[in-house]
C-alpha cells in the first residue's frame, strides 16, 4: 500500500518543480529596473539604484531553489534521495539568503522616501511615493514567496526522507495542495505586481528626468 502511495506522489513533486521555475521567470521581470542618465539630482537616482541593488541578488537566490526542483526529476529516477534531501536543504539555504536581501531594502527605501518627500517637485513626490508602495508591495510578495517556497521544500524534504528510510509516507495531501494553492495565488499576484512595478518605476523616471534601462 505504501508503494502505491509512493509512486502516486511523485509527479507531485515533479510539478513542484516546473510551477516554481515558472514563478522565477514571473519574479526575474521585476528586477530589470534600473535609472541612468538624470537631468535632477544624481542623489535621486543614485538612490533610486541603491534601493534596487539586492535585486540581482534576490533573483539569482530564487533561481538557485528553481534549478534545484528541476533537478529533483533526474535524481528520483536514480532514487538518489539522499541526494534530493541535501539539495532540498540547499534550496532552504537559499531562500535565506534571498530573505535575508529582501529585508535589506528597508533601510536605502526609507532613504529613499526621505529624498522623494524633501523633494519641491510635487510630480516627483507623487510618482515617487507610488513607486515605493509598489516596491514595498513587490517586497511583501517576495516574502510570501520565501515562505511558500519553505513550506513546499519542507514538506518535500519530509516525504523522501520517509522514501529514504523506506517509511510510510506522512505527508498530509489536503496540506500539500494547500501549499500549493497558496504558492499558485502569490504567483499571481507577483505577476500583477510586476506590471504596476515597471509602470511606477518608468513614471517615476519621467516626472524626475531620467531614463530607465533594463538589465
């Protein structure tokens, strides 16, 4: 019976994989944003930049955990699970990372919000601040990112520590689908995120007089 219940799951997992790394694809879009070329202050857009640094970062953090589940296919059919289960825990290592840049845009955001408020150009002051709440928005979907990601990797990590051991699998599927549920609605609401991120940033751009280019 245990078997049954095995060879069941996997192509769970295996999905796990493909939704995730078509979630980076989704998030990659968010961190091309870059200024350049200003007629204002270089303060402006020199912080404009500062707050978007971690975002490579960030990026190839999230691409790492991708690559990892894409990866987990090849070795299942190996039965390589000890394998799986140190590349999971690598993957959760990653995430921290990426969590660890997240939080690191507090504080060049506050600064940045200081320049925009002190700002005597009300257009800029009002681009800018949408901008930041798009960002912040963007940083808040991010982290829900992270924590999805750790729910779907722990509970992997579970299930093949279990066909490790050759154990019966515990793995709660009604709370397996949940975390997948979840992880499918950030999806889309990073998506959505996306869209209003590149908008803010380009009005943004215009009202303070300087170009955007995208890396």
């Amino acid at each position: 019976m245990d078997e049954i219940i095995k060879k069941k799951s996997m192509p769970k997992w295996i999905k796990i994989g493909i939704l995730i790394a078509g979630i980076i694809l989704v998030i990659i879009g968010l961190f091309k944003i870059f200024g350049s070329g200003s007629i204002m202050s270089n303060v402006l857009v020199d912080e404009f930049n500062e707050v978007q640094a971690p975002n490579a970062d960030i990026r190839d953090a999230f691409t790492s955990v991708s690559n990892v589940l894409l990866g987990i296919g090849a070795k299942e059919i190996k039965k390589d699970y000890t394998g799986i289960i140190s590349d999971l825990q690598t993957a959760l290592a990653k995430l921290d990372d990426a969590e660890a840049k997240i939080v690191s845009t507090s504080d060049p955001l506050a600064e940045f919000q200081d320049i925009v408020d002190g700002s005597p150009d009300q257009n800029v002051k009002i681009t800018g601040t949408h901008f930041i709440d798009v960002f912040k928005s963007k940083n808040v979907a991010q982290m829900k990112m992270v924590s999805d990601s750790r729910d779907l990797i722990n509970q992997a990590i579970t299930y093949y520590n279990e066909m490790a051991h050759n154990k019966k699998i515990t793995v709660d599927e009604k709370k397996f689908n949940a975390a997948v549920s979840a992880f499918g609605v950030n999806a889309q609401n990073i998506t959505n995120i996306s869209a209003q991120y590149e908008a803010a940033a380009n009005d943004f751009a215009k009202a303070a007089g300087f170009t955007i280019e995208k890396k």
